[in-house]
C-alpha cells in the first residue's frame, strides 16, 4: 500500500534534500486536544480507533502545560493523573507506529503553573498594573520573557532526544490579548517586553494595540519560532514543525471554527479561504486546517452540524490541504454525530489517497490578500472571493508577492491591499483588478479626495462596455469611494446622496456628475482598472445580482477567455487542480448552508462542465464511472449526472 511504502521510507526524503512526509505523503490527521485527566487514557484502544478510521497522523498532547510523559526537566510537570510508572506518550508513539501512524506531539507554553511563577515572575506576562494573567489556576507566559526564550528549548530538547516524533505543534503561540473566557487582558509590561520595545522603538508599550506594537509582537513570535524551528531540525531533521505562522514552519496551521457571538453572515467557505491561501502563499507548505468540531470554548462536547463537519472535509481535499478532524479528549465522545460524519470520509479519501498526493492550483486568477486584514479589508476580500467562487473563476489566494514571474497568472484581483510592486507587473504585462476605495501604492489615476461613507449610486454610462447590466441603470453605492479627475467617456460614473424622503421628495435633487466610478488604463505592456469603491464589501453583504453582474463585466474585459465554463449552480463551488499531469475538477455542493443552519445539500442534476484543454477522458471518483467527452473550440466538455455533496472529476489527456 502507499500509506506503508512511504512510511518505510520515514524522513529518507529530507536526507535527500526533498520536502519532508508532510508534502510526500496523503495527509489523514486527527487532533485529541487532551485533558490531563487522560493521561491514564489506554493508548491501545485510541490506536485501534485511529486505524479503523484510516488516519495517518495523529496530533497527541505531549507536554508543557502538563506532560504526559515522565519528564525530568525543572520547571515542566507531568499530568497529575498520569499513574506512576506510566509513559502515555511513549505508549501511544509505540501503538501509532506499529500501525503506520505518525505521531505529532502537542506542546502549549502559553500558560505553566503556578510554581514556575513563583520561582520566575520576569517570565511572566504583566498586566500594566503588575498583576499576572491567570485562569483555571494556570499563569501566562511572556513570548519575550526567559520562558519562552530559554526554559522551553530545554523541555523541548529533552522530548525530541527521548522520542521520535513525526513533528511538533505548539498551541496558543505567543502573547494572547484574551482569555478563554474572552476577557481582555491588555498588553504585557513586563521587564523584558518594555526594554525590547524600547530599545526596538525608542518609545514606551502603548495603552491599546497599534499597528507598531502588532508588528513588535509578531516579530517576537517569529524570533521564538525561528529557534525552535532550528532545535527541531537538530534533534530531528525528519521531523516536522506546525504552528500558526507562515514563517519558519513545515506546515501552516489554521481552525475552521464556530463561535456562539460571531457576527453574521457565517462563511461558508472557511476552509477553502484558509486552505487556498496557506497553499498558495507558501506551496512548498502543507496546509493543515484544523476541523474543530465543538461549538465554543464553552460547549467543547457539544458538535457542530454533521454536514458543516462533512463540507469543510470536501473543501480542505479539494484546495490541496491536509484532511482533518479535532476532538477534545479522545475519541470516546458525548456527542458522535461529528466523529460518525468523519469516519466514513477519512475511510473513503483514504481507498483513493493517491487522487489528492501532490496537488496544486490550475487557477490562472490569483486574488491578493494580506495578513492581519481588519473587518471592512476582511468583508471586501470576502466579497470578491464569494464572486469567484460563485462565478466559478478557478483562483489561488495569496498573501505573498513572491508569485511575481513565478506564475502564468491572467489576472491578479487586489481588495484593499495593491503594493508597488504590482505596478512593475502590469507594466511587464500583467492584468490588474483593483476594487477598493484606497488607492494603491503606486501611481495610478488622478486622485481628488476620498470619502470614508457615501450613500449614492453608480450610473451606467455605456451599456455596451457592461452587457450584464443591459436591464440597470443605477447600482447601489454604499461606503468608502475615492474621488477621480473628472473625465469624458467613463462607463460609471458617481451620483452622490440625494434626498431620500418622505416619498414626495425621494431623489428630485439627483444630479449626475462627471465623477468616474471606474478606471482602466493600459500600463506599460499590461492593462489594469480600478472600481475605486468597494463591491466587495457590499455584495458580502447584501449580494445583489447588480453587483454580480458588474464584477463579471470587469472580469470578463481583463481576462476574456475563461479555463473553466459551467451551468453548475452558484452555490456548487469548483476548484480546478492538476497532479502529475493529470487535470481534476472538485465539485462541492453548499446548498445546505442557510443563515446558522447548515443541512444535507440539495442533489444536484446534470451539471455541465466545460474545461479549457484537449482531454481525452474523464472520469468520477465517487461516481467512479466514465463521462463522455467531446472537444468543442478547444475546451473539452463533459457531464456530472448527479452531485449529492462533493465529486472529483479527473481528466486525462
């Protein structure tokens, strides 16, 4: 078998100087998040479970909190309940190996005990009355204190001298500004944390986070990350690093998670967002986006709905990232419905593992994105994703600008984030969209002014240059709006606030103006337009068919051939992937997602597909049938009969 073949050869691709397992190998990964009442758990039953599902990794609780192994480094403490004698992990390294499971042990330093404060407040995180942050018993640590920059890489050599772990995650990395309670605790004054600040800044912490003082924090998590990057690596080069950083790592770790007060509307597509970024700003990076089960902190053993477990896992497959499924405890749960969704999906992805080894986007669209967006940034990137996704567009998510050159990309879409150095790539020939209200980082069109909330409209001006708008007239415009040079010729242009009632008096000021409401230029070699107000924001919103149709215009005139045409529902979301030559459509049906709800999705019938290229054969994965194939100016088109939640079509030339 291919799980056993690879893991015969366990960490050979590292001595070789190729990716590690994590990219070498199908990913099947379930997380315990461990108790440290189970450290008497029996580890042979868990190992059982784990291999009657078809897991191939499973992240276990190893240690710094508590340590579920005997362990003789000060200042680090072994579970109460782990009985005398008792090596839980160890036992469970043993059990997972003979089975070909590989094992990623678990360590949280965000919070120690009690006696390691007493011994070492300077290692502490300080509130900015001096106080500790403490809860359930335990104190938080400081990312800049000798903790983290000292005691760790102790605890952490002694685990990876005594076992031979597939890899290590740390949990809760760094400074955390609440608790799990969603109390707010402030910034850290302590000794350490003022000093660096001061000597980094040459000012003091500020009262509230600053974009300055984020920036200081991040860089303190990525000097700590480094150096256990750098210890893993010496201890076991074969081993792997997961962590929720980009820098540093084997492996980016994010959660598709619920909340009880997250705002409206959910999103639908947290694991595809999560997944398609990770995997395309860092493709030399595996992607493991956590499933966690559980519906908040407060309500752990409390399951989510068994479809939404079911649509993240057809997602995360088809991005590219790892499979995976997160329980708290062990697998012996209150509440099954997630663990019996799960198991029948790891099982079937497990019997075609081969169809998901190597994957990578065929999307020739990349949406640009940043890290640490704000709520309006993250509504606007929301909103463009949702009208790729919705439109069908193949696209790849990417905070990294390192793609420049690298990539055949037809068109690169930026949402509130447009550096410098885009302007060399259009100029060398590249196609931009623009859809924001901030102007980008380079020269552009003229700017007069922006204006942070307008309450108007956006005139159509030349029908021709928008066929989808052929029945509008006026677009709703509702928010930031940056102000241009007045020109002739603009297809859009501004219709600002009017009086708005009683009815008699709706609108009898209108006025028209020579504003635009759109830009599009060639630059150097390339072409780019920029829709200087956000679309995005107001179709993540609202999602109005105007809106839709707008985008699908601008799309259309920078890119007009499409790699993938379809009359899938919009809410069929479609990813086009290639390995090893091969091309694949995924296909997942959301149609079960309404408001808070998220139900079975509604079967759907005769999809079809149209994708560019010369194919001689296609055939389903779940359907596990042939398709019949014809090629039609240049695309090669085919038929999905029935798409109930998820199908994998491949294509082969």
């Amino acid at each position: 078998m291919l799980r056993a073949a690879l893991l015969l050869c366990l960490g050979c691709a590292l001595v070789s100087g190729q990716p590690g397992w994590w990219m070498n190998e199908p990913i099947r990964w379930v997380q315990t998040n461990l108790r440290e009442t189970d450290a008497a758990m029996d580890t042979g039953r868990l190992a059982r479970q784990l291999a009657e599902m078809r897991a191939n990794v499973v992240l276990m609780g190893m240690g710094g909190i508590c340590a579920y192994y005997p362990t003789k480094t000060e200042f680090h403490y072994p579970s109460a309940y782990l009985p005398a004698g008792k090596d839980m992990f160890g036992d469970i390294l043993r059990e997972a190996h003979a089975r070909h499971i590989r094992v990623v042990g678990r360590y949280d330093f965000s919070k120690t005990q009690k006696a390691v404060y007493e011994a070492h407040p300077e290692w502490f995180f300080q509130k900015a009355d001096g106080s500790p942050v403490v809860y359930n018993g335990l104190y938080s640590t400081c990312i800049n204190g000798g903790y983290y920059r000292g005691q760790v890489m102790k605890i952490l050599a002694e685990g990876l001298e005594k076992y031979d772990v597939d890899g290590l995650f740390f949990n809760m990395f760094g400074n955390q500004p609440t608790d799990y309670s969603g109390n707010y605790v402030g910034l850290c004054h302590c000794d350490a944390c003022r000093k660096k600040y001061r000597d980094e800044y040459h000012r003091e912490i500020p009262e509230k986070p600053d974009e300055i003082y984020r920036e200081f924090l991040q860089q303190s998590a990525r000097e700590v990350s480094q150096a256990i990057g750098r210890l893993i690596g010496e201890k076991r080069e074969r081993a792997g690093y997961f962590n929720y950083m980009q820098e540093f790592t084997d492996g980016i770790m994010s959660e598709s998670n619920t909340a009880v007060n997250r705002p409206l509307p959910l999103w639908p597509y947290a694991t595809s967002d999560n997944v398609n970024r990770a995997r395309n700003s860092q493709p030399d990076k595996m992607a493991v986006d956590l499933n966690m089960q559980f519906v908040d902190y407060a309500w752990r053993f409390a399951t989510v709905p068994p479809a939404e477990i079911a649509r993240r896992m057809w997602q995360a497959l088809a991005h590219g990232g790892a499979l995976t499924f997160e329980v708290n405890g062990t697998l012996d749960l209150q509440d099954r419905q997630a663990y019996e969704t799960a198991r029948p999906i790891f099982q079937w992805a497990a019997a075609h593992e081969r169809e998901y080894l190597g994957l990578h986007s065929e999307a020739r669209v990349l949406l640009l994105t940043k890290s640490g967006r704000n709520s309006a940034e993250d509504a606007s990137y929301r909103g463009l994703f949702r009208l790729l996704s919705e439109e069908h567009i193949p696209f790849a998510v990417s905070n990294n600008l390192e793609w420049i050159g690298a990539h055949p990309y037809d068109l690169v879409i930026a949402s509130d984030w447009a550096p410098s150095q885009l302007k060399r790539y259009v100029e060398q020939g590249g196609r931009l969209l623009l859809v924001s209200s901030k102007p980008p980082e380079f020269e552009a069109a003229m700017v007069v002014g922006t204006q942070a909330d307008v309450k108007g409209y956006v005139r159509v001006r030349d029908h021709s240059a928008f066929p989808s708008l052929k029945s509008t007239d006026l677009l709703m415009l509702n928010g930031g709006f940056t102000q241009l040079e007045a020109e002739g010729g603009v297809p859009l242009t501004l219709v600002p606030p009017s009086m708005i009632g009683p009815p008699e008096k709706i609108h009898v000021d209108m006025k028209d103006t020579d504003t635009p409401a759109v830009w599009a230029r060639a630059v150097g070699r390339g072409r780019m337009t920029w829709l200087p107000w956000n679309l995005g924001a107001l179709y993540y919103r609202l999602s109005l068919p105007a809106h839709a149709a707008l985008f699908r215009d601008l799309v259309s005139a920078l890119m007009p051939k499409r790699q993938l045409v379809t009359n899938a529902h919009p809410l069929v979301e479609m990813t086009l992937m290639e390995r090893e030559g091969e091309t694949q459509v995924h296909l997942i049906n959301l149609s079960g997602h309404s408001q808070t709800a998220t139900f079975e999705p509604i079967p759907m019938q005769g999809i079809e597909v149209a994708v560019e290229g010369v194919f001689r054969k296609a055939r389903t994965v779940r359907g596990a049938g042939e398709l019949k194939v014809s090629v039609v100016d240049g695309y090669t088109r085919f038929a999905v009969p029935r798409l109930a939640d998820y199908e994998l079509v491949v294509l082969f030339r």
